[in-house]
C-alpha cells in the first residue's frame, strides 16, 4: 500500500543549558545569543531576555551582562528559519588569502588584508575577509577581528583564534601593548619639522547616510605621528604614519587636516592629486598598514611587518620621474 512521504522538518527545538568556559567569559550575553541562534533577528534576542526567558545561573540578566567563567546559561526553545549557508567563496580568493596569512599560531592569525576588500560582510556585500577566514579555518569556530581596517586600505590585520586571546589585544590595544605603523602617500611636500598632527576627530553622519568624520574640537582626542620616508620632487610624499589614538579614518582626516591629502582618497582625499595619481595608472586608496609590533600573553614582543605591493613599486618609479 503507497503511503504519502512527510515532509521533511527541522526537529523541535528544545531547551539548551550551556556552562560558560574562561574562553567564553567577557562577551556580552545579547552578542553571545546572537552567535547561539543563527539567524535570529535581534529584536527576537532583545525579546527573550527582557521576557526572562534567557536565564543565567536561574536569574534574569540585561543584554549587557557580561558572561562569567562558570555561569550556567540557559537558552529558551527558539525556532529558527532554517539559516542560508554563506556562500561558497571562490578557490582563487581563497588561495590569494591563505598566502597573505603571514602569521599564525593557536591563538592569532596576522593577514596582510588585500585592498578593495572589506573586512566584513553586510551593507550589501554577501561576505568579507572575516567571512573568507572562517571558511579557510573552520576548525576555529570563534574566529573574530581584533581591529578593522578600512576596505581600501590593505596591510597587517589580526584575528584572534580564541576569546582570551581577543580580550588580551583589546587590552593591549587600549594600552601601550600594540604598536601600528602605516605608508601613505600623500600631496605635495610635507614638512620635515611636522611630526605630530593633535586634532580632535568627531563622526558626522551626513543625509546620505555616509559615515564621514571631521577635525572639531568636540571631537575625541586624536594624534598621529608622521615621519617623512621619501619626496618626489614637489609633486608627492611617502610618509610613515603611527597612530597613538585609534580613531575611525583617523590617519586619512590628519593628513588632510595638515594639507596633503592621501592619494585616491575619495572621501577625504585632493581630486587634482587623485586624477593625476590615476592618470599615472594607479587608482587604489594608497594607505598600506605595513607593520605591527604587539605583546603577546606570555609578554614576548611579536613583530609582523608587509610591504605594500607591485602597484606601489609601479607608481613610485614613475613619480620619481615625473615632470608634471
């Protein structure tokens, strides 16, 4: 006798108790929820805690509790839509991006990220170098950025392996624990005697919905050092850039605050000196994190360090012969 096949559905979703390990400890618990239930909205997250139905060690908690080592935690039944795979990368990409890794240990990965990609998916693109990361490295599930650069900006990147690992470089970010040197190549002739650019950064979101920052001195303390590396002529700078604070595009606005805008900046840059950067065949954002010197848990000192690339070696031999 034909009987009718059922349809396949995902089992019932049932109460989960998860015990929170020293690797675990310090994330907030709405962030932690949203890694547990994939493809939960958040404002079902929001819902769930203020409900009481997310309990830590039987208690209520607020989204901003932070986890202890020990807690036990309680996750109420959730049904979720089935979540979509992320997609598949190419193999070319991935290749590209496992020999820009150019450290690696149990607990960090330093990537020399490639300009033009973003270090994150969202805003209308489907993944970034995180994304691709975790992809080449699924035996790490809680891979996540310790810093960000912006995607036009290529250069030394670390991702921590683990959650301790994580909180130690937030630490030591925040500190004296990690020391970031960039290249940029900026308009003009810039000062020997300028070493400092001191401005306060404030962001400014415009109508458009761009995230834009501006020099104001409501802004947040901000200061850079700049060393020169190389003239050409008039025409251009390349310049070494260290900064103390880590303020969002703190190193683009500076150096347009001082008069000598990166090239291919297009939001902070010099359009005159971006055209006749493109004209000479270059047309990427020419900011390049080149080095990074950090102290890692056992307080040796790692130093990591890449150099910017064909493209930069190609414009630098043709400025150096330049004659407008």
């Amino acid at each position: 006798m034909k009987t009718d096949t059922p349809a396949s559905t995902s089992p019932s979703p049932s109460v989960r108790i998860e015990l929170i390990t020293e690797d675990q400890a310090g994330q907030r618990i709405d962030n932690f929820l949203m890694t547990r239930l994939k493809g939960a909205p958040r404002t079902l997250v929001y819902r769930i805690l203020r409900k009481g139905e997310v309990r830590v060690n039987k208690g209520r908690v607020k989204p901003e509790y932070r986890l202890q080592a020990g807690d036990q935690l309680r996750i109420p039944p959730v049904r979720l839509p089935e979540p979509d795979q992320p997609a598949k990368l190419g193999k070319g990409l991935l290749e590209h991006l496992e020999s820009c890794v150019l450290y690696e240990d149990k607990g960090l990965l330093i990537v020399n990220k490639p300009a033009g990609l973003a270090v994150h998916g969202g805003s209308g693109l489907s993944f970034g170098l995180i994304e691709a990361m975790r992809q080449l490295r699924p035996d790490c599930p809680q891979l996540e950025l310790v810093h960000r650069l912006d995607r036009d900006t290529s250069g030394c990147l670390m991702i921590a392996k683990k959650r301790s690992m994580l909180r130690h470089l937030h630490a030591a970010l925040r500190g004296d624990g990690v020391d970031k040197r960039y290249l940029a190549l900026v308009r003009g002739r810039w000062p020997t005697s300028l070493r400092k650019v001191h401005a306060p950064l404030r962001k400014n979101n415009l109508r458009s919905g761009e995230r834009m920052v501006e020099v104001n001195v409501e802004g947040k303390e901000s200061l850079t050092e700049f060393s020169v590396v190389r003239r050409f002529e008039d025409v251009a700078t390349l310049i070494e850039a260290r900064p103390i604070t880590g303020r969002t595009h703190q190193i683009r606005v500076h150096a347009r605050h001082a008069g000598h805008a990166i090239a291919g900046d297009d939001k902070y840059g010099d359009e005159d000196f971006s055209r006749l950067i493109a004209g000479l065949g270059s047309r990427r954002l020419f900011l390049h994190a080149r080095s990074l010197r950090v102290q890692l848990p056992d307080e040796q000192w790692l130093e990591v360090s890449a150099e910017p690339g064909e493209e930069w070696d190609s414009l630098l031999t043709k400025l150096e012969g330049y004659r407008g």
